[in-house]
C-alpha cells in the first residue's frame, strides 16, 4: 500500500492515506515529509510536520525522522526554538546516543533538555520497560527500546558517573566482558580524563572502539540540523566529546576515585589474560594501558605513559608478543641491536 501511494506521485493522496492509516502506517507521513523537502516547499512541511508529531505514536522509532525532517523545515524558515522542541521530539522516540548528544550540544537551553531527557531515557529503562529489552523489531512500527549499553552511554553522558560505575560496569571478573560495557566505559573515561585535545596512540583506540561499539554515526547527529561533515565518524565524535566535556565537570575527590578504579580494571584485565595466554587480546590490553598511561602524562605526571608501559613490559617480561603490542602504542623499543 505504502508503494502504490507512492508510485502514484500523489502528495495530497499520501498525505490523506498517512492520515487515515496513521498507527498502522506512520511511515506514510515520513513520505509525504520527504516530498515536501524534495520540492522545497518549506511552510506546508512545518505544518504537516507538527501535524505527524502529534498523530504518530511517541513509542515508534521513525516518529523520530518525522521529527528530525521538521526540525529541518523549522530552521529553513528561522525558527530555531521549534527546531530544539523536534530534537527534543526525536528523542523522545529514538533514545539514541546520537540524539542525546544533539541535544545537549546545539540547543541554546541545554540543562532544560538534560532534565527532561533524563526523564525519558530513565522511564525507558525502569523495571517494566526492562521487560522489552532485546526484542526484536523491525519496519515502520519498530519501537523505541535501546539496548542496554545504550543506557549506560547516556547514563555518562548525562555525567551520571557513579550510577554508571555502579550498575553498568561490574569489576568482580577480569574476564567475560564482551556482554558488558566495561570496555566502553573504560575507553569512555579515559577518553574523559585525557587532558588534551590531540589524541595520542592509546586515546586514538579509545575512540575508535567505542565508536565501533555503539555505531556512532556523524550522520545520524546532523541529522535535521541543516548541516553536513567531511570528517569521519571518529574524528567528528571526538569534536563533539570535546564540547560536552566542556560542560560536565566532577570534583577532583570523584576524580582521583575513579581514576583508582580505571588503574584497578586495567590491571586486573591484563592479569586475566595473560594468566590465560588470550594472546587475541594483548592489543586490547596494550590500547588500555597506553590510554592510562597518556591521561597520567596529560595531569602531569612526567613520562607517566613510559614509566607505565615499562612497567607491564617489565612483569610479564617474557610475553614477546605482548611487548610487540605495547610498542605499536608508543612504547620504546629496548631490544638489543
């Protein structure tokens, strides 16, 4: 049905189809707003645009386009508070990573938006919604239930840190970690506490595995700001983790007590492999360890990252394949010429 009101180039007919088919078929309004967009026709958007956001059901994901193609509609004609109140909309529907951030980082009334997003990623997770989680959904009528790991991003995101630490990373095994989010996390705080703005060898990998983990897309986040990027996902994911970071700041009591945790799961995961020779993940560990070791240098400490990889070097000094690792990350080659 959705084909034929399309084929037949009709916009009134797909917009009266979209009305009359509403909770059976949302998508149908995501079409009539890309016509509207493809012929410029920017007043009637807005309107119709509202009209959808009304109509569809706030629990459907592409409620969350509809939103977004409005939001477009709402900054051609200058109207920026609408824009906000469609990112805002897109959330509420698409509890992404990429939606959050938007959020947080292009609207003028940013700590207005944290609180009531807050309030829908936390319903979204309570105990009956859990009940949701992992099942699978596709199509028009998909619903908004995020994985869990998402859950735990927003949660540090929202700088919810102790909350993170406390449900999203479980410390008691070194190993088993593929079904948690200690490895985001840890590449999420490291990434945190790093100083500079330059990421180094170890920072770089952070990056690059929680953007891979999560499938950050830059596209995703411009979506509905009228704007585009030439930068890949990474580098346009640290830009904008510089921004936020900017804005969630922490004492340097939470600070150091953290920062003794990340030092405590690092260790504890590099004992964990090697007293199980899991030789595929030495690179893992060496990433971890070279992160560590660029934050201590980037607070001060002198040669923090050498003293640190000589360390690890040192302790399993045998682990040829191990220190072959710890060199692609920066770490001085001291073997005999």
């Amino acid at each position: 049905m959705q084909e034929a009101v399309s084929l037949a180039d009709d916009p009134e007919a797909l917009l009266s189809a979209a009305r009359k088919y509403t909770n059976l078929h949302p998508g149908l309004y995501v079409q009539a707003l890309e016509k509207y967009k493809a012929s410029d026709e920017t007043q009637q958007g807005l309107q119709i645009g509202k009209e959808a956001l009304e109509r569809i059901l706030p629990v459907y994901q592409i409620r969350s386009r509809a939103a977004l193609l409005t939001a477009e509609f709402a900054l051609g004609l200058e109207d920026r508070t609408g824009a906000e109140r469609c990112w805002l909309e897109a959330f509420r529907s698409d509890s992404s990573v990429e939606n959050y951030l938007r959020l947080m980082l292009e609207c003028e009334d940013g700590q207005g938006n944290r609180e009531e997003a807050r309030r829908i990623y936390t319903e979204l997770f309570s105990e009956t919604a859990k009940a949701k989680a992992g099942q699978y959904q596709t199509g028009e009528r998909k619903e908004n239930i995020p994985e869990h790991r998402t859950y735990d991003s927003l949660l540090f995101f929202d700088g919810r840190f102790g909350q993170l630490i406390e449900k999203g990373m479980d410390d008691r095994y070194a190993l088993g970690w593929s079904g948690t989010f200690m490895k985001e996390g840890l590449a999420l705080f490291l990434l945190y506490f790093y100083e500079g703005r330059e990421l180094l060898e170890g920072g770089r990998e952070m990056c690059r595995k929680y953007v891979s983990s999560v499938k950050f897309q830059s596209e995703a986040y411009l979506n509905g700001t009228g704007r585009d990027t030439k930068e890949d996902d990474q580098g346009f994911f640290w830009e904008c983790f510089l921004r936020w970071r900017e804005r969630i700041s922490i004492s340097e009591e939470e600070t150091e007590g953290i920062l003794e945790k990340l030092e405590n799961w690092i260790q504890m995961r590099v004992e964990g492999i090697m007293d199980k020779s899991h030789r595929n993940y030495y690179g893992e560990c060496a990433a971890f360890i070279a992160a560590l070791g660029e934050v201590r240098e980037s607070r001060g400490e002198l040669a923090g990252k050498a003293k640190l990889m000589e360390g690890y070097r040192s302790r399993y000094s045998r682990r040829t394949a191990f220190h072959q690792e710890l060199r692609g990350y920066g770490m001085a080659d001291t073997r005999k010429r």
